[in-house]
C-alpha cells in the first residue's frame, strides 16, 4: 500500500520553543491531509485538515495560531507546534488522501514538552 | 457523519475468527463504512470498507446488514499480531471528494494464546 512518512518519530522539546512535524506522502500526491492528536489512553482527534495550496480547515476548539499547517506541495504537510508546553505533549499523527479517496497514516510523532 | 458504537474490549483465542460489530443506525444512504485498527504506538492501518454489499480482502471481511444499521469486521485466523484497536468508521462517499474519518472509541482486541 501507499506509504507516509512522519518526521521526527520522537520528540523533546523544552516549554516556549516552536516544533515542526513533516508528513510526507512518499508514493503519491495528496492533494488533502489531515492531523490528527492523540493523548494517552484515548482515540484519535481531528485537530485540522490540510489542503495544497490552501489554508487549513482546523476543528472546532483547535487554535490555528498555535498549531500552524503548510501544505506547500502535493506531497508535504507540516504542523508547527507553536509556543509549546506540557499539555501540548501528545501523539501527533497526519493522514494523506490519495486520488481515490483512500487514507494512509504515518507512523506518528511522540512530542513531550518539558 | 454518522456516529457509530463498537463494544469497549473483546477477546479472540489465536487460530479462531474474530468477529468485531458495529451499529451505525443513523448511516445515510452516501456513507461508507471503513475500518482501520491501531497497534499500540503506530499510525492506524487501512483494513477495509464497504457500502452495501459485503466485501472481502486479504486482511478481512466485511459483513454489512441489509438495512445497514449494523455490520460486522472478520478476521477469519486470528494471531497475536491482530491485537489492536479497532476502529469502525462511517464516512461520507469514498472517493478524493468525501468526509474526514472521524475515530470513535473502537474496540480493543486482544488476542490470546
């Protein structure tokens, strides 16, 4: 199947400083693409939907200015973890859509805030 | 999107069929029901979907009731491998156009030797 890379895997950042996950489809273009958040213990969240060459469309209760999505290229999607602190520590994952509709999600990003 | 329910937990003894159902009473006509699980610490996995008529691939079954209010995920074999989340989702249409997957619960599987 279609593959999505997710970089860093793992993360530690210190409370303040700004964190960049790129998600990235290696085997077809995505024209959407997804993030998802997931704490311990409980499902996934939609948190936004990125679209190339758009803005993203981010769900209710997510703040745009502190989770910045770019989604610069039909294969590229990044979010910016902006100002981060401990409760941001969380599983961040991104899902791109391929033509027919099809999601594929990468590996995930473990971000702990410190 | 329709919202669906899955049990909390069930448990599948290796080598026997798992068998995981979801109800979607309120799925509309334009909903597809798919399937992903989560193995602990990884991305969720594509496992299978369907509309109406019942499908089947090389990781599993989809069984989907006539009047689409309810279906059910087979793992014909199960193996230690298959312990994960399941996650039953209704999305509308299925193609680059349709809805966002939005995750419920799912069910936690464990398989046991």
């Amino acid at each position: 199947g279609a593959v999505v890379s997710q970089h860093p895997s793992r993360v530690i950042c210190k409370s303040g400083t700004s964190v960049k996950i790129e998600c990235r489809s290696l085997d077809f273009q995505a024209t959407t693409m997804f993030w998802y958040r997931q704490f311990p213990k409980q499902s996934l969240m939609l948190m936004a939907t990125s679209n190339e060459g758009s803005k993203a469309t981010y769900e209710q209760g997510v703040e745009k200015d502190k989770f910045l999505i770019n989604h610069a290229s039909l294969t590229l999607s990044t979010l910016t973890v902006t100002s981060a602190h401990p409760e941001d520590s969380s599983f961040y994952i991104c899902s791109a859509r391929d033509n027919a509709g099809q999601a594929f999600f990468g590996q995930g990003t473990r971000l702990t805030v410190v | 999107d329709a919202k669906t329910t899955q049990p909390t937990s069930m448990d599948c003894a290796e080598g026997r069929a798992a068998n995981l159902p979801c109800n979607h009473s309120t799925i509309s006509g334009n909903e597809y029901v798919y399937w992903y699980r989560q193995i602990h610490s990884q991305g969720p996995q594509y496992i299978i979907h369907g509309l109406k008529n019942n499908e089947t691939n090389e990781m599993a079954s989809l069984i989907i009731t006539e009047d689409r209010k309810s279906s059910t995920l087979i793992l014909p074999h199960a193996t230690l491998r298959d312990t994960a989340v399941y996650y039953c989702i209704v999305r509308v249409g299925s193609g680059n156009q349709g809805g966002k997957l939005i995750f419920g619960q799912g069910t936690e599987l464990s398989v046991k030797p």
